[in-house]
C-alpha cells in the first residue's frame, strides 16, 4: 500500500486514465502473478486501495466531484466496469473502493 501511496496519483491531474493504467498495469499485472497465488486477501486489500486513490483523482481532476464523495465512488465503479480493460486488475473483477 506504500507504494500505492508513494505513486501520487493525486498529483496527476494532468493525465488521462487510460496514460494512468498505461504507466501502471505492469506494475499490478506483476503483483497479481506473484501475489495472486497465496495472498490474495491482503492483494485484493491493496487493489482496492488503488481503486481508492483512483477515486481521489478523479475528485481533484474534475472539480464538480471534489464534495462529492458517494458520487464520485459511484462515477469510478461505473467506469470500472464499463471499461473493464482499462486496468489489470478490473479486468480480473476487482472494482469495488475500500471503506
């Protein structure tokens, strides 16, 4: 989850989702292999977490969403999946947000 964190997906304004995914589905298509065969409790922890900082993007880039929590959760599952290639690990199932 640290190295979610250390991402800084918020500061990323600037970038599409899809320049988001395209810079880091290596990253997660590797945890899922190595992680995805014995811990895949706390694996799908982390995923969610990236779907979490996920949300908090989309809040700080689209400024009409940034009060609006349930909303934007809302907005980023749709697009999870409707786009369900986008990211590695949405197209394994895990589009769900944490907490």
């Amino acid at each position: 989850m640290q190295t979610v964190h250390d991402w800084h997906l918020l500061w990323m304004t600037n970038k599409s989702l899809k320049d988001i995914a395209e810079k880091y589905n290596p990253v997660i298509r590797g945890w899922l292999n190595y992680y995805g065969k014995y811990g895949k409790r706390e694996l799908a922890d982390t995923l969610k977490q990236i779907n979490m900082h996920l949300c908090y993007w989309f809040r700080r880039k689209y400024k009409t969403y940034r009060n609006r929590r349930e909303v934007s959760r809302t907005m980023m599952e749709e697009i999870a999946k409707r786009e369900r290639q986008l990211f590695a690990h949405w197209a394994v199932g895990i589009t769900g947000m944490v907490g």
